[in-house]
C-alpha cells in the first residue's frame, strides 16, 4: 500500500482569498489551450488571430460552467433540483458533468464558428487536443483535494484517501490523469502530425475519452446518491456509450471522405 501524500489543497492564502491547487490546474490548462491552440493552427493552417483564440476560450468557459452544471444537475441528481431548482445555481457547493461540459463546449463551439465563419471540424480537432490537456490536470487537481477515489483494493498501489474509510483504495483520479491526459494527448498530436483527414481527432477524442472512461469507471467509486443503475453499470459509463459510438462513426465518415479525395 501506497501512502497518499496529504498535499494542502491551498496553496497560500491573502487575508480571506485562498489560491487553491484545483483552482491553478484550471488556470494552468487554459494558458497551455490558449498556446496549444496557437500552435495547431499554424500547423494544421487554420486562419485564426491571437484575439480569437482568447474569445474562443472565452467561449469555451461559459460552455464548460453552464453544460457542466445542467449536465449534473440533469444526469446526477434531477429529481433533488427539481425540488431545489434555486440550488442548481448554487455552483460554488461543487457538482459539475464532464459530459454536460462536453456538450456545452460544443454548443458554444458551433456559435462561436457560426459568428467567425471559421472551419468547426478543424476548430474542433484543435480544442480537443488542447482539452485532453486540461483534462489532465484537472484530475491531478482532483486527486490533491482526496476527491473521486476508486473503489477498494488490495493492490500494491492502493491508498487510503481522506473521507475514504480506513481502507486502501485505487487511486483513479492518477488513472485518470494518465489516460485521459497524457495518452489521449499523444494519441491526438500524432494525429495532428500525421495530418489525418479534418474532423478524425476530434471523434478519436470523442472515442478514446469514453472507452478510458468507461473502464476507468470499473475501478471507481460511484457516486453516493446514484451507486450502480440496474445494478451492473455507473452513470459515467452510461454516459460514455453514445461518445463511443459518435466517436467510432464519426471516424470512419471523416476517414471515407478524407479517402474521396
């Protein structure tokens, strides 16, 4: 069994004003979206200025609040924000969607292309890249906070996680982070590389991201006030099924007309 370090979620503190790690892993995954992005339209030639990007991100924010908010509050727990809907905007007492993120990021993607006439296939291949980014520190940041631990272990690698129980348990949040963050990342720029036809990294994102989750999902813990629908599967792996799918269709129709041509 491994020893969970006990990192102080709060880095420094001014007066009232805390600056916490899960705070600058966010911070920390737009400044690198913001170059990243940069960088891959010059490379897959995407006519895109520095003040568009910024206002793309811009975008992408509110997209990622507003869908992952609704999203949670719609997947997770609707029948309780039903009877508090003033609570679904209470977002400071935490709940927030990955998927609900996704699709509100794609939602304010498609305005955004809309606005600028911009490529929305080759603008997606992009954000994804620089998404899988964030997505991994954003798990890095989860496991700093002792949050989203796995279910209970009793390989070498186990932790006992603050608000765990005193048992040893799969440290998911670093499953996570590697596969969701590094592999995915790599799996996208070699993509990028290899100038795939438009559209194939952002449903390879789609794609990889749910089958990592979905298997992630084995080892972690689900959530309290939902546990396992129809006793066998979780919420996250639920969710991640119709990405699996898009994401494999979409590969193959990108990869036909790519072909076409």
């Amino acid at each position: 069994m491994l020893t969970y370090p006990h990192i102080d979620p709060v880095i420094f503190r001014i007066g009232p004003l805390s600056v916490r790690w899960y705070g600058l892993m966010y911070l920390l995954g737009f400044l690198v979206a913001y170059f990243l992005i940069r960088y891959l339209a010059r490379l897959r030639r995407l006519e895109i200025t520095s003040d568009q990007v910024a206002d793309l991100l811009f975008y992408c924010v509110i997209g990622v609040i507003v869908g992952g908010r609704l999203g949670y509050v719609l997947f997770y727990d609707p029948i309780f924000y039903f009877k508090h809907p003033l609570l679904i905007f209470a977002v400071w007492q935490g709940g927030m969607s990955f998927h609900g993120g996704l699709l509100g990021v794609v939602v304010a993607v498609l305005l955004w292309c809309r606005r600028t006439g911009t490529n929305i296939l080759m603008t997606g291949d992009i954000l994804v890249t620089a998404a899988s980014v964030g997505l991994g520190l954003g798990r890095i940041g989860n496991f700093i906070n002792g949050e989203l631990w796995g279910r209970t272990t009793r390989l070498p690698w186990g932790m006992v996680f603050p608000g765990g129980g005193p048992v040893p348990r799969h440290p998911s949040q670093l499953y996570e982070a590697f596969l969701e963050g590094i592999v995915l990342f790599c799996l996208l720029m070699f993509l990028h590389f290899r100038r795939v036809a438009t559209g194939i990294p952002f449903f390879a994102f789609l794609a990889g991201y749910g089958c990592f989750r979905f298997l992630i999902e084995l080892v972690r813990e689900p959530d309290a006030h939902l546990g396992y629908l129809w006793d066998m599967v979780t919420m996250g792996q639920l969710l991640s099924i119709p990405m699996i799918i898009v994401g494999m269709l979409g590969i193959y129709l990108c990869w036909r007309r790519g072909a076409r041509r």
